[in-house]
C-alpha cells in the first residue's frame, strides 16, 4: 500500500546506485530508473545528480529521503498493528544469507517456516558475511544471517549454534592417514582459500593468527568464492582446505574428502543479525523466534554445540 515509487526511491538513495537498488528490490535497472523518473515529476525537480556513472542525493532529493525514512517506518508500524488485531501474519521478508548457510542450512528452515507461516512471502539474498552484515546495516533486509563473529553494538545478534571448520584432503593425500593435526603441520602444502569478506575466510585468518601465524605462512595456490567450488578443487589435488563440516555430509559419505579436526579446535558461531532499534515486522519476529529454536533443536539433533552464554560474549562482545 506504502508508494511503490517512494520505496523504490529509498532503496535507491540508501545504496546510491540504480544497479543495486534493482537487485535488492527483484526489480530491473529500467523499472528501478523509471519509477524515480515518476517521483521526480511529481516534485517538478530532480532528487539525484548523476555525473561519471555515480550518483548523489540533491537538496530535494535529501528532504525526500529523511520523510520516506520516517513515512515507511510508520507504514510498517502501521500494518503491524492491524495484524496483530486480526492475528494475521503475513507481509513479505527479505533475508540475507552468507554462502554456506544459504547453500546448507536455510533451505530446511525456510521451509519448514513456511508449512507453519505460509502467507509470508520470503526472498533472498545471498552474499558473503561482510556483504549481509552491511545489507543490515544500511536497513537493505531485515534479516541476515552469517557464519561469523559480528562485533557491532548497534545489531541485535542472536547466535543459532557453533559450527565446526576441519581441515579437508583428498583420500589419497599424505595427511589422510591422521585424524587431528595443527595448521604448523598443514602449512607446508598447497592451500585453497575462501575469498576476501568470506565469514569462513575472517575466521580461519583469526585462527592462523591466535596460533602465532600469519595468511602469508599458507602455500596458497587459489581463492574461491563457494564451499562447492573449493571441495572440488580440494576432490581434485588442487591442494588442502579449511571448510565447514556442515558442509562435508556428501563427501564423507562417499569417501571422496577426508575431514581431519584440527588442534587446538576452531568452531564459529552460525548468528541471526538485525538492527536493534528498527521496528520489527511481526513476521521478522516470528521468524526470528523460529530460526533460534529451529537451530537449537537441529543443534541438539545433529550434535553440533549449543552455544553457551561464555560462548554468546565472546562471539558479540564490542572489541
């Protein structure tokens, strides 16, 4: 009900790019474009200044963006309200996913959430843990959910479970034979590492370093942008890994990869991440309680850790 043309706008000017407000939005370039052509011909005046393919808010553009802040915040407010009247929970969500935890873990929960909510309509977005984490941030979703600490007051972080990173090697590999290893022990062979803002990437790095290393102690040969692409360079001899066992069932099920635990032992907090102060959408809440307990139980089922309140400090606490 809220103008389509004004949330497109503030899409827009939250991002400062027509290309990534289209994205966002399941919208093409075009549409995005054409509907800030409509807005700017009902105000008579133009809201963007657009020079060297970059683009900026003018002095109108300015004043509109700060009353749309405010006008879709009391629509959300406003629609929540009457269906907390009707017991309704419906609306549309959008949710941002790091890589691993779109590819294996939100499938299930997703789908489990809509049998029991299925007027909600869900979208989403998929990045690495730096990309979700700014999407909060600058109120592009409302909600991510990433597979590495985040340490910024300003969220509301609840943390799901712990997850296990191992070190992976084809079967044939000189390490296969052991079953725990140090990363002074794996540095001398060929590595395959995730991309820079990779959430498996930062925590790996922050490993290396609490063990008195650095990246550049690693033989890296190549970086990857996805969990599947580095089990098939690793499947392939390429060289060794660090993975999330969360991702491994396939593999170790066919005996393609081996898993080896490393010494002393890196787990990572898989964590549901939103604006603190934003109002929250009945359904954001909805999902939200769903996801906590949802996690926990397959937790609990599947033997992954149960964070614990020592656990919940480390992984938010403001450094």
């Amino acid at each position: 009900m809220a103008d389509r043309r004004l949330q497109v706008f503030y899409t827009v000017a939250k991002v400062l790019s027509f290309t990534k407000a289209a994205e966002t939005l399941h919208m093409t370039q075009p549409a995005v474009t054409f509907q800030v052509k409509q807005l700017e011909e009902f105000f008579n005046t133009r809201l963007f200044d657009r020079t060297h393919n970059k683009i900026s808010l003018t002095e109108a553009g300015r004043v509109v963006y700060e009353y749309a802040d405010r006008i879709l915040e009391h629509y959300e407010q406003m629609n929540n309200e009457v269906r907390e009247l009707t017991g309704e929970v419906t609306g549309s969500l959008l949710i941002g996913a790091s890589t691993t935890i779109a590819e294996y873990m939100l499938p299930s929960l997703l789908g489990a959430f809509k049998k029991q909510f299925d007027d909600v309509n869900i979208r989403l977005q998929v990045g690495n843990t730096d990309a979700i984490v700014a999407m909060v941030e600058n109120n592009m979703i409302d909600l991510g959910v990433v597979e590495a600490p985040v340490y910024n007051k300003n969220l509301e972080v609840n943390i799901c479970r712990l997850d296990e990173m191992v070190l992976i090697v084809p079967i044939g590999h000189p390490l296969a034979k052991k079953d725990v290893i140090s990363i002074e022990d794996a540095k001398s062979y060929p590595y395959i590492s995730r991309e820079e803002g990779s959430g498996s990437r930062s925590v790996v790095d922050a490993y290396i370093r609490e063990q008195g290393l650095s990246y550049s102690d690693l033989k890296v040969v190549m970086e990857l942008g996805s969990p599947e692409a580095v089990k098939m360079a690793v499947e392939s001899d390429v060289g060794i890994a660090i993975v999330s066992r969360t991702t491994l069932n396939k593999e170790l099920k066919l005996n393609t990869l081996k898993a080896i635990t490393l010494n002393p032992p890196l787990t990572r907090p898989f964590s549901h991440v939103r604006q603190k102060h934003k109002f929250r959408h009945r359904a954001v809440g909805e999902l939200l309680d769903f996801a906590v307990e949802y996690c926990k139980e397959k937790a609990i089922e599947q033997g992954y850790q149960v964070p614990t309140e020592e656990d919940v400090k480390k992984y938010t606490s403001s450094r």
